[in-house]
C-alpha cells in the first residue's frame, strides 16, 4: 500500500460536509458510521435509501416531489431515477442571494471578475427577462457559441429559469461543428461573444456568426457579449443586440 502523505485534522473533518452526511445517515436509520469506507459500503447496499437521504440533504427543490427513487437497481444504465419528480435546477442554483461569491472569472490580459450570489440572481433575473420579452418560452431552445466566462454560465441560468433548453459549443469550432450542433435543436436564440483570446491571441467570432445566420433561420435574436472589444460592430449581424 502506497504511504499516507496527509490527513485532516479532526476539527476540518468534522466541520466537512461529508462528515455532516454521515451523522445525518446515522441519525436517520440508527447506524453508527465512522468514517468514509463503512458509509461507501452502505451506500452501495442501501442505493434507494442512500439516494432519498442525498436528495433530502441536499435541500434538493421540486415543484413536484418524486414517487420512487429509482426503478430497478440492476439496470445500469437504464434505471429510471426520481420519477414523477420536476424541478428546474438553477432554481436550485441560485438558492443563494448573500455576499459569497459565486463566480470568479479570469481571462487571458484581463483584470479577475468576481460576482457574488446576490449580483449572479440579479444578473440573471435581468437576462430571462429579455429573453422572455425576446419570445422565449418553455421548450425553445437558446445556443451559445461563447467561451468559458461568467455571461456564459449567467446566460445558462436564465434560459434554464425559463424551461428552455441550452445548448452550447466553444468559440473555437469551425462553421460546420456548429451548424452539426445547433442545426439539431433550432435554437431561438444566439449568444455570442464577439470574440475569444487564445495563447495571447485574439480571434473574432461575428464573421463566423454572419455565416451561420446563414444556415440556421431559426434564430431570431443575437445576443453579443463584448470580450476582446468593449464595444464591438455589430451592424454586420442580423437582429442583434449588445449584451
């Protein structure tokens, strides 16, 4: 057995969310688990009661409570988990409206940007606004040809608040890894970032996006998040608008 380079002292051991998970499984069916292994093997004896506990640990929040944890155990994959149960999951993600920070992005020559869970619900409460005023409801789909930044993961949240569905690939694709993606669903609706920052170099994505357009009619709006430019042209760009 390879040689033990570290363990946790027991105050951050017992202020771990782990540790809480185990108390509240022991406090729940009598048991008296110790440690990680003996609650590994009971969640793997127990699947149903370990996953019921989970969702209640969790403060999982549902619109409509699940009837059955799971269908058939042996199926794996083909087990049916949590059926009859809905929810939205970034109601669920944005649970929190305090001052701890949600989100802490840094790009390439860029300044670090924090936002705390308050500015994330409020960001976000602003973007499915437009959305729904753009026309968007449940089961319309909105893509996002965006790279990995806090209006990406804002815009996720906001067309998911709605029920809609979101769909997204990196800047980095060529036009026909798009059209392959975002011609299956249709999108609504496009964001886009007007460009992305590579290995110290900038590479514009609104040529890309013009030829797109081209090939997907189903987009009405285009949503354009300034990255590489703080106010980029978009008069090239059918139906679109600044972020």
């Amino acid at each position: 057995m390879a040689k033990l380079l570290w363990t946790p002292p027991e105050d951050r051991i017992r202020n771990s969310n782990m540790y809480r998970f185990m108390n509240f499984i022991n406090e729940r069916y009598g048991m008296s688990l110790t440690g990680y292994d003996p609650l590994y093997q009971w969640s793997i004896e127990n699947i149903p009661d370990f996953w019921a506990s989970m969702w209640e640990f969790a403060g999982i929040k549902a619109s409509q409570p699940y009837s059955q944890v799971v269908d058939d155990v042996t199926k794996m994959p083909g087990a049916k988990w949590f059926t009859g149960a809905k929810l939205n999951y970034a109601e669920n993600l944005l649970r929190y409206r305090d001052d701890q920070w949600a989100l802490i992005f840094k790009g390439e020559d860029q300044d670090s940007i924090k936002m705390t869970y308050r500015e994330l619900y409020d960001e976000v409460a602003r973007v499915a606004k437009s959305l729904r005023d753009a026309g968007v409801q449940v089961g319309d789909r909105v893509g996002g040809f965006m790279p990995n930044m806090s209006e990406t993961i804002i815009a996720m949240l906001a067309t998911t608040s709605l029920g809609a569905v979101w769909s997204s690939c990196s800047p980095d694709f060529g036009i026909k890894g798009v059209l392959d993606r975002f011609g299956q669903i249709r999108p609504k609706v496009l964001f886009t970032a007007n460009g992305y920052s590579f290995k110290g170099s900038k590479f514009d994505s609104l040529g890309r996006v013009s030829d797109i357009l081209k090939d997907l009619p189903s987009i009405e709006k285009v949503v354009v998040v300034p990255y590489t430019e703080k106010d980029p042209d978009i008069g090239s760009i059918p139906n679109a608008v600044h972020y």
